[in-house]
C-alpha cells in the first residue's frame, strides 16, 4: 500500500508516523482529554484501513483529513484542534521564504537567469542589484501567497508565462503595451492638455516620445534614456 508524497513521489505507507503526530498533539492537550495509547492505535488502523479499501494511492492531507476524522470519532474535539494546528504551523514552515539562495547568487553574480532577464539592466550595478533583490522577493510571495496554485503550476510547467511577477507584490504594472496606434490617430491627453492628430512624422514621432515619457513617469519612474532613444530614432 502507497501513498503519494508532497513531492509526489510514491513511497510506502507508514502508520507510525500517523501514531507519532498524533501522539505528540496530544499531549498538548490537558491531561483529562488526552486519548490513551490503544485509541491512538485505533485512529491509524482505521486509516489504515480506509486507505486498503481505496481505489487510488492517497496524497499526505488526504491522509491527514482521513486522521482528524478519525479524532473527531473519538470526540477528542481538543485533540483534533491542536493536530490541526500543528498540520498549519507545518504547512507555513514548508512555505517558508525561497528567495535565499538566489539572492546570494545575485550577489555573487551568480545568477544567471536574472542576469539574462533584462537586457537593459546591468546586474553589477548597486541599484539594480537592489531592485532584482526587492523582484526576487515580490516573486517569491506571488508565488507562495498572491496567485492561485494553478497559475504557480501552470507557470513553473511553462504553460503560461507569468509576466513581472517581479512586481505584482506591489500591485503595479511594469511593462504595458502602448496603443500609439489609437492615441496618434484619435488624440489623447498629456498633463491634462489635449494632443489632438498629428499632421507630420516629425509631429508624431514627438508626440509617441512624450507618451511613453509619460507612462514611464507615472507607472515607474522617467526613463530619460529611452525617451531619447525614441527620439533619435525617429
């Protein structure tokens, strides 16, 4: 008989370590409601035996729910409310912050994903290493915290591609595709004053290089760098 790890790998059942949680929650519980050794011994036999009948190898909090169960069998209620809280503290330690080892290796420039996540940053440099450490953060609580599991999932299996990440922490967009399309051929507003259809490329190309000076300013912070390379190019 199997059961499936968190990892998920498959691996045999082992009914000591249901008896050891168990036992250890309760005695965390005061002395009159504690369960003697032979329930114990019942709760994970009748797991046990739940787990022969199924039809399918049984995940860790299957396992775990088929337990708690098993205590409320018992009306051990206090029990079933500190093994329960002992699952939780677990769960949180196991969700436990992930961004270590590639902070360190951004430090050591090391980190050879991030130094190639943007050709515009140079990774050496003390500010950009200070905002990668700040992204590599927002990342790690997206993960573990901001964003449903099967977007996580499906992100990690490249599925889908989960842009800045790096920012969703701070609940601000980074990147944004810009319709100059639209904003050039029906006008739009710039501090407040109307940019109405220009009547030259010269007109136009100053127009787009105020626009993105513009949402560089108000999402991110001027990027007069970029302005004049829009610039010169047009």
């Amino acid at each position: 008989m199997n059961v499936i790890k968190r990892s998920g790998e498959e691996v045999g059942y082992n009914g000591e370590k249901i008896i050891k949680a168990v036992s250890k929650a309760n005695q965390e519980v005061r002395e009159r409601y504690r369960l003697t050794d032979l329930q114990i011994r019942v709760i994970e036999d009748n797991v046990r035996r739940k787990l022969e009948d199924s039809d399918h190898a049984a995940g860790i909090e299957e396992i775990q729910n088929m337990v708690i169960t098993e205590i409320m069998k018992q009306q051990a209620y206090d029990l079933a409310r500190v093994y329960s809280e002992y699952r939780y503290k677990h769960a949180l330690k196991r969700r436990k912050n992930t961004t270590d080892d590639s902070i360190l290796a951004l430090i050591e420039a090391e980190n050879e994903e991030l130094k190639q996540e943007n050709s515009n940053k140079n990774p050496m440099i003390a500010s950009t290493q200070r905002d990668y450490i700040a992204g590599e953060v927002s990342k790690d609580l997206s993960n573990r915290v901001l964003l449903p599991a099967d977007v996580v999932e499906a992100h990690k299996n490249g599925i889908i591609h989960f842009h800045d990440s790096d920012y969703f922490l701070m609940h601000i967009h980074n990147c944004c595709l810009i319709n100059l399309e639209d904003m050039l051929q029906n006008g739009t507003v710039i501090t407040d004053t109307m940019i109405t259809k220009p009547n030259s490329f010269a007109s136009a190309a100053n127009i787009a290089t105020q626009i993105i000076a513009q949402v560089a300013s108000n999402q991110y912070g001027l990027t007069p760098f970029a302005c004049r390379t829009v610039a010169k190019v047009a």
